[in-house]
C-alpha cells in the first residue's frame, strides 16, 4: 500500500498566521549549504536561480535537503516564462517568487501560469511529477492552487508607479521591493539606501499595506531592515550564503595574514 502525503504549509499560509518572517538567499546552488542554512533557525530560504548557478537539477536536490526542516523554501526562477514555471512547480516548488513584475497584466498573466485550466494554463504532468508526489498527494489536480504561493517582485520605477495595482490583482499572494535593481532604474546604481530609493520602497510598503496583501524586501544592512521592518515590512532578506562565507574568509585572511588588508566589502 503506497504512502499517501500532504503538501507542506506553504509561504503564503505562514504570512497569513501573522509574525514578520525572516529569511535569507541561498545562491551557492548547494544542497549542503542549503541544508546547513535550513537549520540555522531563519523562518525561509530564497533559493536564486536568476543571478546564480541553479538549475531544475540543482534546485530540486536543495529543496530536497531542507525537507523536514522548519523552514519555507521560496524559490526565483530566472523569469516569469511560463514554461519555466510549469517546470519549477512539477520539480515540488510550491512557493515562486517572480522576478521583474512591472505591470498587473504582467502580474495577472503569472496568476495563469501556476493554474490549471479552466483558471489558468498550467501545463498537466502532475503523475510524473514530484509536486504531486507521483500522485500521492490526494486530489492533487484539483487542490493544487491551494498548495502554491505567488510572489511578485517590484524592482524597477515603473513597478513603483503601478504597485497599486499590481497588488490588486487577485492570485497574486504577497510583492516583494528588490531595493538593487530599483536603484539602478531610478538612476542611482549601487545606492540602495539612496534617500529617493529609500523613499520608494517605504511608498510600496504602505501602498501593497493599504491593499492588504504582505509585503516583503531585501536588506542586508541592519539600519536599514529594521527602518523596513518599522515600516510593516511582513517578510525580508537579511542575508546569502555567498555573501556570508566572502565576508567569513576575507575577516579569516584579515585577522591573519597582515596584506590581506582591511577594505570592506558590500554583501549586497
């Protein structure tokens, strides 16, 4: 008699059961790592596959390796390209975070992805697939948007202008402010806590607030997630596993070795 197995709780039920959820990045694309990351006592890991090495394979043994742990496993494909999508939720990803969402129609169209039909065009392999458990998961087909969170990510001047809106759109479970590619459209590239960036994100927070969806962002300087956390920020990134171990080893090699030197270097 084959095991039956329910899906996890998902992102989106954990930002509705109220609390600020804390995170951080893992880029290595390391099941080891991720592992390691999963049991330091964060509440969710954003496993990147936009600007880091991850692929179907790679993300699928880290989702793997942090199984079990109290920990909600988000990940970022490289678009918001259906098929991609489709691939990302067969492998077992239940919580997406979709990079570069500038419009709602944009925002609408990735609420279609992730849906069957009639809702949406989710492509059906579920029996061969992990996210239904090889059909383990009891009425996977029917029930699978019950067990998927949708992320929106605002990231560009045009996203900030249109952030009413964008979180309007029904299906759409929470945004996330990517304050680095923000600056960078508004013409202060590298300069996250520029004051006009700054203003910005605090504009989004209040708006996606105001139209009661959570509301998360990236912070990796402490002054500036605590002003975003006082600010209602629901859920943040503080961190990366690359960034971690870059600062670790240049402090080893500054503590140690006297040329090393004693630049600082920004994690973000």
């Amino acid at each position: 008699m084959p095991l039956r197995v329910t899906p996890e709780e998902t992102f989106a039920a954990r930002l509705a059961a109220g609390g600020r959820q804390t995170g951080m990045w893992v880029c290595s694309g390391s099941p080891l790592v991720a592992e390691i990351c999963a049991g330091a006592g964060l509440d969710w890991l954003l496993f990147d596959a936009e600007h880091s090495p991850n692929g179907l394979e790679s993300l699928l043994a880290q989702l793997q390796a942090v199984h079990g742990y109290p920990v909600a496993p988000v990940v970022r494909p490289p678009s918001g390209d259906p098929v991609l999508i489709k691939q990302y939720l067969d492998l077992g990803a239940q919580n997406l975070l979709i990079p570069m969402v500038d419009t709602a129609e944009q925002a609408a169209e990735l609420v279609r992805a992730v849906q069957y039909p009639p809702h949406g065009i989710r492509g059906v392999g579920s029996a061969l697939a992990r996210a239904s458990r090889w059909n383990r998961i009891d009425g996977y087909l029917q029930n699978a948007g019950d067990s998927l969170t949708l992320l929106v990510q605002i990231e560009t001047a045009a996203a900030v202008a249109n952030v009413a809106e964008i979180a309007a759109v029904d299906g759409v479970d929470g945004l996330f402010i990517g304050p680095s590619d923000l600056a960078a459209s508004m013409g202060h590239l590298g300069q996250q806590d520029h004051p006009e960036v700054v203003a910005a994100v605090e504009h989004c927070i209040r708006e996606i607030k105001a139209a009661g969806k959570p509301v998360g962002v990236n912070a990796f300087a402490e002054a500036t997630a605590r002003r975003y956390i006082d600010a209602g920020a629901d859920f943040i990134l503080v961190g990366a596993d690359v960034a971690l171990l870059a600062r670790g080893s240049e402090a080893l090699a500054a503590t140690y070795i006297s040329s090393a030197g004693d630049d600082a270097r920004a994690s973000y």
